[in-house]
C-alpha cells in the first residue's frame, strides 16, 4: 500500500489517472439512488 501512495504522490500521470477513475465511480452512487433502493427493500420486506 505505501508503494502506491508512493506512486500517486511521484507519478503525475498515474494521480490524474486515479483522480478520474475515483470521479467516475463516486458517480454512480447518490442519495437519491441510496434512498430508492432502500425504499424498495422496505416495500419488499411488508410484502
């Protein structure tokens, strides 16, 4: 893990890679879709 810490802090390219990826998976998660699901479960579950 302290290698790749290493790596994020030397290696410019290698941050702005992680940066995007991280950007575009926090994408998928939201509130909105955090509550949905949680209604639907609750639904189901007095089903």
């Amino acid at each position: 893990m302290a290698e790749h810490m290493g790596l994020i802090y030397k290696d410019e390219k290698f941050r702005q890679q992680m940066i995007t990826k991280g950007k575009e998976k926090a994408g998928i998660f939201s509130v909105e879709k955090a509550a949905e699901k949680l209604w639907d479960y609750m639904e189901n579950a007095v089903k």
